[in-house]
C-alpha cells in the first residue's frame, strides 16, 4: 500500500480531505435540524426536503472520497473477499470487543460514566423524531461504514504517508477525534478502533474488509441503542 504521486500536491490533497471530513459531519448537523422542525407546526415539507438532502450528502461523500481513493491507488475493480480476509475481520472484531470493554470499565470507575458521550449525542439524535431515528439507523448500518472507511482509510491511508504504521497512525487519530469522547478512555474506545479498522485495510489491502467489520460495529451498536 504505497503512496501513488499522480500530480496532487501535499495542499491540494489536504484541502480535499478537509473537504471530505466536512461532509462527513454535516449529516448529524441535518439531524439535529430536523428534530429542530419537528418540535414546531407545518415544517413537514421542509424535514423531507432536509432527509433528502442528508442521503444526497452521503452519496456525494462516497463518491468523491471513492474517486480520490481510486486516484492513488490505481484500482478500479473492488477485489473479492477471501476466507482470510473474513478471519481477519472477526479477529479485528474481537480485539474491538475487548478493547472498547475494557475502556468501558475505566470510564465507568473513574468518571461514574455509563456510556460514550458519541453515543449519548446518537440517542438524542434518534429521540427527536421518527424520520430522524430511521435515518439515523438506515445511515448508521449502511452509509456511514461505506463513507467513513473511505474517508478515514481509503483517502487518508492512501493519499499521505508512505510509511505504513504512519498511515494507522493517522486514520486511527482522526477517526478518533471525530467521534464526541469527554473522557480519556471514552476517546480511547474511538482511537482504538479506527486503529484497528485502519490495521484491517492494511493487512488486507481491501477496502471492503474494513467496511465489512465496520457494518458489524454498528449493527450491533445500533440494535443495542434501538431495544433501549
């Protein structure tokens, strides 16, 4: 997985990937519009038209970071996925699973915190309204594990670095930072999966594994939020 110069410059392929981050934190910001309206009279019209324009932002996001990640690497067909590339996705998934646990206890001894203040903001986003809640799980399941490991693994672990654990590094940090974490280990439980999600793409060189682990992630987080 080496860095592929094809005329984009160092500036040019950081404004792009500011531009891609902007669009991945734009659809929580649409949600919250929305739930916004829902709270006032005749404004039914414009939360559709706003739903509308939140798929839209997704499917511009994919498109985009899809056509930058492709530009460096060179790969225009998605590769199959092969039982070792299965095997690492549940081993990625089961060292997620005893990470985020352990980081889960030290949030809840040390800061009386039940849950990642991520996920509160999640719940509250699904609470404001019907529309809101379903999509915010259709977004969750299907789009967001396309858009972000484009994003976070494909743009940013393609476009700067040659060095491969400078590449981790740097998805896992992101990735991170743009999940809400008010204390260390809830911040801990973001870094570390996007390390892992990053250390997945790289031991398979497919995009499409980290997206597979990255569905499983939210499936289940979001079955767990839905049945509370």
């Amino acid at each position: 997985m080496e860095l592929v110069d094809r005329g984009l410059g160092w500036l040019a392929r950081v404004l792009l990937t500011i531009g891609l981050v902007i669009g991945v934190v734009i659809p929580p910001m649409l949600l919250r519009l929305i739930n916004q309206l829902n709270q006032q009279s005749r404004t039914t019209n414009l939360e559709i038209i706003l739903a509308v324009v939140y798929v839209l932002v997704f499917g511009i996001v994919i498109l985009a970071a899809n056509a930058l990640m492709r530009h460096y690497t060179g790969a225009y067909q998605p590769q199959r996925m092969t039982r070792h590339d299965w095997h690492i996705v549940l081993g990625g998934y089961a060292v997620i699973l005893v990470l985020e646990s352990l980081f889960q206890l030290l949030n809840q001894l040390i800061y009386h915190k039940s849950q990642t203040q991520n996920n509160a903001a999640i719940q509250n986003l699904m609470a404001g309204s019907t529309l809101s809640l379903w999509l915010m799980a259709l977004s969750a399941v299907f789009l967001t594990p396309i858009t972000e490991e484009l994003v976070f693994r494909g743009v940013l672990m393609n476009a700067f670095f040659k060095q491969s654990w400078l590449k981790i590094i740097l998805s896992g940090i992101v990735f991170g930072s743009l999940h809400s974490s008010s204390t260390l280990p809830s911040f801990m439980i973001y870094l570390t999966m996007g390390l892992v999600l990053a250390s997945v793409y790289w031991l398979t060189g497919k995009i499409h594994a980290s997206m597979s682990l990255h569905f499983i992630i939210n499936a289940l987080a979001m079955s767990l939020l839905l049945m509370h």
